[in-house]
C-alpha cells in the first residue's frame, strides 16, 4: 500500500537577526493598536520600557534567550492576523491558509485518493511567560485549534470519479459520520474514518 501524506506548516515565523552584544539579552516586544491589533513586531530595547513606541502600545512578546542573550524574533502573520489581550496579556495568532491534507492508497490495482480542505481559521493562543526560558521550544511552534465557524470539505477519487460533501462548521466524529452514510456516496462511506483521520484537529 502506498501513502502519500501532505503536510502543512502552521506558523510562519518571522525572524530578526542582530548582533548578540548589541542585542543585550533584548526581547522582542509587539506593536499593539488601540483596538488589540498587532501591527508589527520589533526590538528595541530601553526605547520600549516606558509602553510605547511610535504612539502605539510595546508589549513584550518573547523573550530573549536566557543563556546567549541573543534575540530570538517574533511572531506575527501579518496585518489583521494577530491580537493581544490586555487584560489576559494573551495573544491570538489566526491562520486563514487553506490547509489541505490527502492520502494515496493502492486496493486491486487502481490508486483511490482521499482529501480534506480546511479553509483556514487555525488559531494558537500563548504568552509572553510561554516563551521564557525553554519554553519556547518545547511548546514545539505552539498548539493550535479551529474556530467553530471555520469550514472543511471532504473527497474520495477513484478512476476519476469524484464524491465530495462539505462542511459549514466544524463538525464531531459522529456527526461526520451520519453526514457521510446519508449522503448515500459509496466512495465517501468507503473511507469515513480516513477522512476523519484527514481532517484531524478540526473535528471536535
């Protein structure tokens, strides 16, 4: 049996390169509008202490590596995909890609391909203190879930036919399942615990 597994990447890191004794043991702070937009991230050190930074709010984001000191960037997704709580001190991070997951297997000689879509709305939420020290890494890029409204849809293909349903919102393992046997699709009934295999995080 062949597997062909497409894996997709969640978080998209961007990363600011400084001179380490320069940076002094610098974190990184995030620019936050009055409405809890992150509008960019930046290091900029006793500049930042006092909150503020070109008329918006500095908060601290990450933390600088507690042995080297030196800087380890930020997080950020571009405008309009990142929040921060001022009373939690949390930060939301939405991810609005497409994800698409498919898996290739071999029955009596013809290739069946099985996929789910998941059209965005991958959200992580952390702290600053999540980033202190080793954590950083052992959260491993951080764990993220799907909003409730976020849609998915599933397919099956075999000798080029096509069996697909969509979802609106996310949806239970059980609920997927009634969705698939009412649907009367053989292909799709063939494969309803890969497909929920597929859609992995966003069935609830």
């Amino acid at each position: 049996m062949k597997k062909n597994l497409s894996i997709f990447g969640l978080l998209a890191i961007i990363l600011l390169t400084f001179n380490i004794s320069s940076a002094s043991a610098d974190p990184t702070y995030a620019l936050v509008d009055a409405n809890g937009n992150v509008t960019n991230v930046i290091v900029c050190g006793s500049a930042c202490a006092g909150g503020e930074w070109a008329g918006q709010k500095a908060v601290l984001q990450v933390a600088a590596d507690p042995v080297t000191g030196e800087n380890r960037g930020g997080f950020w997704h571009g405008p309009g995909t990142t929040t921060y709580d001022f009373n939690s001190g949390t930060f939301t991070m939405t991810d609005n890609r497409a994800v698409v997951n498919s898996i290739s297997e071999e029955e009596n000689g013809e290739t069946v391909t099985s996929s789910a879509v998941i059209n965005g709305g991958a959200t992580t939420q952390f702290k600053y203190s999540d980033t202190i020290g080793d954590n950083l890494f052992t959260r491993l890029g951080f764990a993220y879930g799907y909003k409730e409204e976020t849609s998915a849809s599933v397919s099956v293909n075999k000798n080029n036919i096509t069996e697909s349903l969509d979802f609106g919102n996310r949806q239970t393992g059980v609920q997927i399942q009634e969705s698939v046997q009412n649907s009367g699709l053989q292909l799709l009934n063939s494969k309803i615990q890969t497909l929920i295999s597929l859609l992995g995080g966003w069935v609830k």
